[in-house]
C-alpha cells in the first residue's frame, strides 16, 4: 500500500470508528445501523444522557435559540421511574441552566417531596429545551424541533411515568397516548409508559385554588408507582 492509499485508508478508519462511537452514544444512522446490523448501545444511560446533552447544547434547530442564554438539557436519575415533563424554561432557569430553577420550581420540587421522592430521584425536563417569550405555549413549530431530543431523553431513561406539566407539555403525548386526548388528572398510555398531565406549577404560583387538583394527581401517581412491579433496567 502506498503513502496516499494508506492515509485514505487510515482515514477511513478514523471516521467509521468517529461513526460507531456516535451511534454507540445515542444517535441514530439509520443507514448505519442496517449495514453494521447493530442498534443496541453499549453505553449506561447515564452516559448516553450526557452525549446528547453535549450534542444538544448549541442546537440552533428553531427560531428560540437566538434569545436563549443556555439550551436546558434536564437534570436528575438517568434510570428514573418518575419523568416531569414541562413546557419551557423560564427565566430563571435560562439564566441558572438547570430546569425549574425559580421559585416555580421550589413549588415543584416540594411537591416532588410530598410523595416521598427526592428530586434526585426523578427525572426533569422541558418538551422545549430554550426559554420562549410564552413559556405556557412555546409554539407548535418550537416543540416539532425540540421532541426528538425529548423522545431521546425517554428512550434512553425508559421511565414508567412522565407527569406532563401544563397544557403544552401534555400536548407533546397526544400522538402518543391512547384515546381522545390527554385530560388533566387521567394517566394515558404511551407504550410502556403512563402519562399523567397535571398543572405546571408556575399556574399553581398563580392560582393556588388549583393545588387540590394536582396533589390528587400526583398521589395517583404515586399509588401506580407503589403498586407497579419494578423492571429491570
Ligand atoms: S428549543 Fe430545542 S430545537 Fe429549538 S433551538 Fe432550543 S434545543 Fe434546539
């Protein structure tokens, strides 16, 4: 082999291992995956969570990464049975990079806490990752850009519960849960998972009336989550 060939050669090489290296993180080639004949990753979930964190944290693939300070990945268990799912960040969040960072998420986490969880031991997270003007309804073409990195999230966590936190984070399910639509307080299927929609806490700041409703929400969840089998993960 001469010079030439064998720098193409090693070249080829370079690149096949740089590609195998990025499926085994997380991402998906499809063309890949049918010629190596291999889609399982080696990779623990929480390794394969920080691989799309870091592949996801300069996405400029919608309109809100010109206004956003950091992309909100998530935080939490990579094997957690419990998933908050919220809309967008807010302000707060934006300006600390972690999610529900404000005093909304204060409420949050105490109601976390109520159900005997510790907020380590959930998962939480955006269905858009950047904060928008509207953080109730971040717009529908922000979510369609956003969901692949949220359907990554869930496949690589597998949780058994995603409590949707407000409309437009319930929203992200409809596809996916069975039935009409996914109504505040009724777990919904979506695979093997269940999805609770409930209200975001920064409506609870709001409307504290509507408390009552989401402690009998998240005691639901509570009770599926005691009463189901743990799986294997
Ligand atoms: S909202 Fe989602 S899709 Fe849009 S720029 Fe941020 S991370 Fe990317």
């Amino acid at each position: 082999m001469n010079d030439s060939a064998a720098s193409l050669h090693a070249c080829i090489e370079s690149l096949w291992l740089h590609l195998r290296c990025l499926q085994r993180a997380g991402l998906k080639f499809d063309a890949l995956a049918a010629q190596s004949g291999q889609t399982a990753c080696a990779l623990a979930p929480g390794e394969q969570l920080a691989a799309l964190r870091s592949e996801t944290a300069d996405c400029r693939r919608c309109r809100l990464c010109s206004a956003r300070t950091h992309v909100i990945f998530g935080e939490g268990s990579a094997r957690a049975r419990l998933m908050f799912v919220g809309s967008a960040p807010d302000r707060a969040s934006d300006a600390q990079g972690r999610p529900f960072a404000g005093e909304s998420g204060e409420l949050l986490t105490r109601i976390i806490e109520a159900i005997g969880l510790q907020r380590s031991q959930v998962y939480l997270t955006d269905a858009v990752k950047c904060l928008a003007p509207q953080q109730d309804d971040p717009g529908d073409d922000a979510g369609e850009a956003c969901f692949p990195i949220l359907k990554r999230q869930i496949e690589i966590i597998q949780p058994d519960i995603i409590c949707a936190l407000g409309p437009a984070a319930a929203r992200t399910f409809r596809e996916q849960a069975s039935g009409a639509g996914p109504a505040r307080g009724q777990f919904h299927r979506a695979g093997t998972m269940l999805v609770m929609p409930t209200h975001h806490p920064e409506l609870l700041l709001r409307r504290p009336e509507l408390k009552r409703e989401t402690w009998i929400d998240v005691q639901r969840i509570q009770r599926e989550l005691e009463s189901a089998p743990l799986r294997e993960r």
